[in-house]
C-alpha cells in the first residue's frame, strides 16, 4: 500500500492498494472515530461493491445506512442532493458523524457537496471506483453538481477526511471508462512531468499502483500551493476549455476523457503552428493517447467549438485562459482574447 499525505486546509491521507476494500473499515476508524455514516453510491458500484463496504465498516464499529442513485451525470443535480440531504436528516446523522462516497467522480462530487452543506459541514470519506476519481476527482476537495446553464456551476470546496483507493475494484470498469481515466493521468504528465510521462510507454495497468500515486502526488502539489483555484491550480485545466466544447458539441456522445484528449491535442498543436512546442511532442502525445485507446481527433469546426468554449464559466471578461504546451512538461497560463479563439483551434485541427 502507499500512503499519499494532503496539507491543504485540512490534513488527510490517500491510501492506494490492492483489496482495500474489505478492510475499509479498519481504515476509516484510523481516521475518524467509528460513528454512524451513510453510503452514498450509484446503483451500478452498490451492487458491485456496497455489500463488502458495509460489511467492513460494520464490524469495524461504525452503523451504516447507505443512498443509491442512478449512476451516470444525469444524476449530478440539485434534485438528488436534496434527496440525499433529507435522506441524512430522516436519519438523524449529527455532525459527528460521516459520509463515505463509494463509486466513481459524480458520486464523489455529490456526496462531498451534501457532505459540505449538511449541518453547515460533515465528514466525508472517499472510496473512488473508477481511475478518473482516483487520480483527479477525490483529490483536491472540489464538490457539486451540474445546473441546466452547464457542468459543476454549484458546489463548494471541501475537503474529504480520507481517500481509499482500492484500485482492484477498476477490474470491473468498462475499457472506455477505464481509458476516460487515462487521459487525465497523460494530462498530468504533459502538465509538468517528462518523466513520468514517458514512464507510461510501459502501460498505465502494468504499473497502476505507481501510476495513481503519481497522479496524485502531482495533483497534491499543485493543490497545496493553489487550493481555490487562482492561479497554478488552472494547469490542471489543460485539454479542458476545448474539450468541453467537443463533448457539448456532441451532445455528450464524446466522453469527457476522450474529449480531454482531443482538445490536448488541439492546443499543442497550435502551440506547434505558433512556433512554441517542438512537433516531436506532439507526435509523442498522439501515439501516447492512441496506445491507450483514446481519439485524437475530431469533425467539429474552430467556429462551432469557439462559440460553445467562449460560454465557458472559466472565461475572465474579454480574455479567455488556455493551458498552452511549451513541451511535455512545461505547461503555462496564457490569456487570449475571445476573438482570437477560433483562430487559435483553427490551428490546432
Ligand atoms: N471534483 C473534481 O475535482 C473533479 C475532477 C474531475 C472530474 N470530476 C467529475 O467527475 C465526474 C466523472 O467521473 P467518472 O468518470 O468517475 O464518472 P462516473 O462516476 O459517472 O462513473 C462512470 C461510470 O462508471 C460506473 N462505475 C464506477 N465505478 C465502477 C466500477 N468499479 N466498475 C464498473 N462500473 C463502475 C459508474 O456507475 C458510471 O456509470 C464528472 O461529473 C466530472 O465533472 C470532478
Ligand atoms: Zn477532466
């Protein structure tokens, strides 16, 4: 197992191992004193793995009740955290007690919403199922849900009390969900780390262990030094002002972590055509996704993707912040005014 250690306004651990699952009540006790928790999951992981959760906590102390939802982004929403809410209070937890989120980045992000709100803020504790939630979403304490207007418009930061990453449990991820999740581990490596991006030439499986504590190593760093999101904490955004664009533009028929891998390639090959990044990193990055199943391409046009990523929540006034490649590793803010946009992606197609 290796143990991850947090600073950012609270202290928490992320633990990664192989069959943690079972012994995840003994985990959480190390953390929290035992108490009453609720479960909150999505139907696909409760029937996956709610069972052995329970069961760990149980005999570990704790009284367990749990929610289940339908699983998929359609369930990120107001409707279901009020749900989740009433469900806590019929249920007379008390500020001592605590929520686990067990599945992949919407249950995290909701339960550690209702976990924000609740009682004006209660423990919550991570058990992320799917690669994307262990190596991005359950760290980092960003929580919420989705408005009509567009994606994680409501939430609240705050911070999880402990991560298990039991990353046997991604033995059961369907492969495009499992290469979602590849994308923002290359993201992290084309961010800041040459080396650690080319570790992945040997496989993101062969090497999972490693790989997530890697991740969120890097995540931890940038968080540490940036947990509200002014300033370095925008890097990890690369690939994700066009990206979202490729998925809305879709209609949500693109993943976000394919998505995530097209607008990569979008903005260094742009970088590329404005003499900043030299080619070979861009065919490197290009054979990187493609070995690890994810799309480096699209059929939208610079004017249909300008118009959807300038509605963007990130987007300052008149200046939009691309994450711009210099080469993998080295990753920097650049303000770009909206009328330059489309002119930009128009490069990079
Ligand atoms: N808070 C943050 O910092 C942050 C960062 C990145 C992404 N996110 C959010 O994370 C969400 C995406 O996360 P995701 O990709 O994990 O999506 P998800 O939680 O919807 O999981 C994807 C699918 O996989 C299923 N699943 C989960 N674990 C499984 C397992 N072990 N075996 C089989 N099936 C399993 C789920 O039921 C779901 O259908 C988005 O809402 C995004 O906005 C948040
Ligand atoms: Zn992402």
């Amino acid at each position: 197992m290796t143990e991850v250690r947090v600073n950012a306004s609270g202290a928490y651990d992320i633990l990664i191992g192989n069959n943690l699952l079972d012994s995840c009540g003994e985990l959480c006790a190390q953390a929290v004193k035992p108490c009453k928790t609720c479960i909150v999951s999505d139907d696909t992981v409760a029937a996956l793995y709610l069972e052995r959760a329970e069961k760990s906590l149980k005999s570990a102390g704790f009284e367990t009740v749990s929610f289940v939802f339908p699983h998929g982004e359609g369930s990120k929403t107001m409707d279901t955290i009020i749900n989740i809410v009433e469900f806590l209070a019929e249920n007379r937890l008390t500020r001592t007690d605590c929520l686990i989120a067990l599945g992949g980045g919407v249950v995290g992000d909701m339960c550690g919403f209702a976990a924000a709100i609740y009682l004006r803020g209660i423990k919550f504790i991570q058990i992320p199922t799917t690669l994307l939630s262990a190596v991005d979403s359950s760290v980092g304490g960003k929580t919420g849900v989705d408005l009509r207007a567009g994606k994680n418009l409501a939430g609240a930061f705050h911070q999880p009390s402990l991560v298990i990453c039991d990353y046997s449990t991604l033995d059961t991820l369907p492969d495009e969900t499992f290469a979602d999740g590849c994308a923002e581990v290359i993201k992290y490596g084309v961010i800041n780390d040459r080396n650690f991006f080319f570790k992945l030439d040997g496989g993101i499986k062969e090497q999972i262990e490693e790989v997530i504590a890697d991740c969120v190593r890097n995540k931890r760093d940038v968080v540490e030094e940036d947990e509200f999101e002014s300033g370095k904490r925008q890097l990890l955004n690369l690939g994700h002002t066009i990206g979202h664009a490729i998925e809305l533009c879709s209609n949500l028929e693109i993943s976000h972590g394919s998505a995530v891998a097209i607008g990569m390639v979008i903005v260094m090959r742009a970088a590329v055509k404005y003499g900043i990044c030299p080619a070979e990193d861009l065919e490197a990055l290009i054979s990187m996704l493609e070995k690890h199943g994810l799309p480096t391409s699209c059929t939208f046009t610079a004017k249909q993707l300008a118009a959807v990523a300038t509605a963007d929540k990130k987007r300052k006034g008149n200046d939009i912040t691309l994450v711009i490649p210099h080469s993998i590793g080295d990753t920097r803010l650049c303000k770009l005014p909206i009328s330059e946009l489309e002119n930009f992606i128009n490069k990079g197609l």
